[in-house]
C-alpha cells in the first residue's frame, strides 16, 4: 500500500484482519481497519471504504481509543463530503467535533471545523461557514499545526473567492502559499 500497489496489498490486510479476528487482537484489527478502508479509498471501492471505517470506529470505541477514532471520524466525514453525502459527513464530522473537545484534540477539531464549513460552503452558509474557519485557524495556530493552519487558511481564501472577493482571499492564499 504504501507504494502505490494497493490491489497488491488487499488480499494480505483481509487475512490480517481475519488472523486479529481470531486471536482478539483489537488495537491490531482497528489499525487494519483503518488500512483496509484507505486501501479501498484508493481503489474506489465506496461500500468497502464505509464497510471498514465503520468496523474501524467500532473496533476503536471498543478498546477506548478516542484519538484514533476521532480521526477515524474525520477520514469518514472527508470522504463522505467527497461523495456528495453531506448529511453522513455531517454526522461523522460533528461525532469527531464532539469527540475531540471531550478528549482535548485541537488538531482534529481544527480538521473538524475545515470540512464542517466546506460543507456550510456548499449549502450557502457563508457567515457560518467564515466562522468555522476563523475557528480552525485560531486552534490550528495555537497548537502550530501546519497543516490545519493551511487547511484553513486555503479554506477562507476560498470561501471569499466563492464570493466574488478576491481582496479578502487573496491575503489568506498567500499566507497558506507561505507556509
């Protein structure tokens, strides 16, 4: 997977899965979980992708692994909204929006915030949608994650441009062009 050969890499990640099954390996499982969803990400294989997310978020709520379920949430919420599917990616968004602030994540609320105002974006939402990202990029910033930081960033340079204003995107797109 990890070069690129991702129909290679299916069929070892399955019996891996089907071995940690067996044994009761669940921290191991959920990380092929999380493998097997990526995998199919790649390979378009849209029901495998939310088949295996879904096994993951289990698997991880489970063993008590917030952390890695809240960015289980947000690769979910990401592809969701990549497919069209606005109300599960906003469900799966607002899961890890709640999940991060119990467990104090910034980063993956920041990544959160992004993608719940891409999504206001899309439904016209404009003053929702600046805040979330003024919002993202006040945590992002706090806590010096770069790509956050850039995520929303771009997030707001877009938002502008949507409305037809270039002199308020264009600082943001170049400060992200910066970074």
């Amino acid at each position: 997977a990890e070069i690129g050969d991702y129909p290679m890499a299916l069929s070892p990640m399955i019996a891996s899965a089907k071995i940690l099954e067996r044994v009761g390996d669940k921290w191991n499982l959920a990380a092929v979980y999380v493998n097997l969803m990526e995998i199919n990400l790649q390979l378009g294989n849209a029901k495998q992708t939310a088949d295996f997310g879904e096994k993951a978020l289990t698997a991880f709520e489970e063993i008590g692994d917030k952390p890695n379920q809240a960015a289980t949430f947000t690769i979910l919420g990401a592809y969701y909204l990549g497919r069209g599917q606005k109300a599960r990616a906003t469900r799966m968004l607002k899961r890890c929006l709640a999940l991060s602030r119990e467990i104090g994540s910034k980063s993956h609320e920041a990544s959160a915030l992004t993608l719940l105002a891409k999504l206001e974006i899309d439904r016209g939402n404009f003053t929702a949608s600046e805040k979330l990202l003024q919002n993202a990029l006040a945590l992002a910033t706090e806590i010096g994650n770069r790509d956050c930081i850039v995520g929303a960033l771009l997030g707001l340079g877009g938002l502008f441009h949507k409305q037809s204003q270039p002199g308020r995107a264009l600082p943001f797109l170049e400060r992200a062009a910066a970074i």
